[in-house]
C-alpha cells in the first residue's frame, strides 16, 4: 500500500489473558508485528490499514472486542524511519 496508515496499538491485559489476547492479535491481517513487553503496557501491536477509518473499524469492532484486553491506546505513526 502506497498510501497506508501505520499505528502501534499499546494494550494493557488482565493477569493470565496473554497468551489468548496473542493467539486473539495474530489472526487480524492488519497486524504486522506482535510484541509482549514489560511495563505500563503488556502487548504492542504494529498495524498497516489502508485509513484513518479502516483503523478505527479495528480497534473498535474488532481489537477491543478481544476477551482479556482491560484498555489499549493507540499512537498513530507520523513518519517511519530506518536505520
């Protein structure tokens, strides 16, 4: 996609629900990279979807519907970098 829209999801998880909440993130297309970390957030997840529109279909019919996920923030990407 020329023109997609890239966002990282931030999702803090109910204790115990990690491996579902994965297993859950790991069938949705749009998910790129899936990553558990420490801290205030518990998974990551990198997203490409063709819209600002397409992204709030995810989070909202799909993402927040998984079981186990207690509250997520999403950083839109303004400018991908490589090094």
């Amino acid at each position: 996609m020329a023109n997609e829209i890239k966002a990282y999801i931030l999702m803090a998880v109910e204790i115990g629900k990690t491996d579902l909440v994965v297993a859950e993130l790991r069938k949705i297309d749009a998910a790129i990279r899936v990553a558990v970390t420490t801290g205030e957030y518990d998974i990551v997840v990198l997203v490409e979807v063709p819209s600002l529109e397409a992204l709030y279909d995810l989070t909202v019919d799909h993402i927040h519907k998984i079981p186990g996920i207690a509250d997520t923030t999403t950083a839109v990407v303004e400018k991908m970098i490589s090094v």
